[in-house]
C-alpha cells in the first residue's frame, strides 16, 4: 500500500511538472508570436506607399491575429459634422464587415463610452448599445485614439460579436497602444504626401496656365 501511495504521489508531481512545462512552452510560444507580429507591425507601418488604404488594412488584419477577433476598423472623426466615419474595414477572411463611409453620430460611438486601460478603451460587453446595433450586434470591443500632432485625428478598434470570456491581456493591450501609434505615423506621412501631391499638381496647373515666365523668391531675395 505504502508503495502504490509513493507511486501516486510521484506520479502526481509529474504531472505537475510537465503541465507546468507545457504552460511554460506556450507563453513562450505566444511571446514569440507577439515579439513577431510587433515586428511585423513596424515593418507594415513603416513602408513608404502611395496605397494607405492597403497599408492600413494590412495593419488591421495583422491586430485581428493577435487578439483573435472577428472585425477591425479605423474610423475618423468629422468635427464639422459630429460623427465618426468608418475609413477603413476588414475582417478576418479580408471581407469589409461595415462598408467604409458609413457615418455614426459621435456621441453613440464606442469611443467615448468604454473603460480606459493604459490609453486603450476597453468594453467587454456592449450589450443593445447604439453602436452594436449600428455596427451589426458587436459584443466586445477594444480601441484606441489615433492622435496626429495633438488632434484626436481618429480611432482603430477591434471587435467581436462574441462576450469575451477572458479579460483582454497586458500584451494584447500593449499591441493595440503600439498599433495606434504606428498607424497614426503612417497616416500622417500620408496625408502628408497628399497634400504635398495636390500642392504640386495645382502649381503645376497654375504655371502651365500663365504664358509668362514664372519663378519663386524666397524671403533671403534667392531664386529657387
């Protein structure tokens, strides 16, 4: 008797050991993919393209991995208007869930109804809210403000139709802050270069419209 109790006793603290193990194996391997995905982030943010919609999608899709959920979207805020309005919408198959353009008054948003962690809004259960059924009866949310400069230029977000079952974790949290910030960069570089690109475009109409010669003098009396 004595002996089969030592048995089970040894067998129970190897049990233990290897579930430890194994936890063990998978928070490494899911630290992994996070360090992956994080570097893959900055790769997608950082490249210089003429397509931001495909640029930002990419992005999206890349934080639906991450957090395992159904739909994502970068929407702007129109202050003029007071609403908010889907720029950008992809699922996990790569299927715009809620077309872009489609307007929601800013005051039924998500984005000023849900619980701040670390500069990310977090909501685990919307419930009949406005924006749930606007949005197709989404449960979960977790988003966060794009800020250009010091102007609230817009918000990313990343939902579910499914009450989450687990708190969001640090690094989930921690990848939506960084992802926020990566494709603010990338959308102001954007902006950047549109305006840059219509600027060109209307002095060259505007050059190519005068018979006479045109030429610029900067504040130093220099040609450029």
């Amino acid at each position: 008797v004595q002996t089969l109790k030592l048995a089970a006793s040894n067998l129970l603290t190897a049990l233990r050991a290897a579930q430890r193990f194994a936890a063990l194996a998978a928070a490494e391997k899911e630290q992994r993919t996070y360090a992956g995905r994080l570097r893959a982030l900055h790769a997608i943010a950082s490249t210089t393209t003429s397509n931001r919609k495909d640029q930002i999608d990419a992005a999206l899709r890349l934080g639906l991995e991450q957090l395992d959920l159904d739909w994502a979207f970068l929407g702007v805020i129109d202050y003029a208007a007071q609403e908010f309005v889907i720029e950008n919408s992809t699922s996990r198959d790569g299927t715009s869930v809620v077309d872009a353009g489609v307007r929601t008054p800013l005051g039924s948003t998500v984005v000023g109804r849900v619980r701040p962690a670390k500069g990310v809004q977090i909501v685990q259960e919307a419930g009949e809210s406005v924006e749930s059924v606007v949005y197709g009866a989404w449960a979960s949310y977790i988003v966060a403000p794009l800020f250009i400069g010091s102007v609230n230029y817009g918000t990313i977000g990343f939902a579910s139709r499914e009450i989450r079952p687990h708190p969001f974790s640090e690094a989930n949290i921690e990848f939506v802050a960084v992802a926020s910030e990566l494709i603010a960069s990338a959308v102001e570089r954007g902006l950047q270069r549109e305006q840059l690109q219509a600027s060109e475009t209307r002095y060259r109409t505007l050059t190519e419209a005068i018979p006479e010669m045109v030429w610029v003098i900067n504040a130093a009396d220099q040609f450029e």
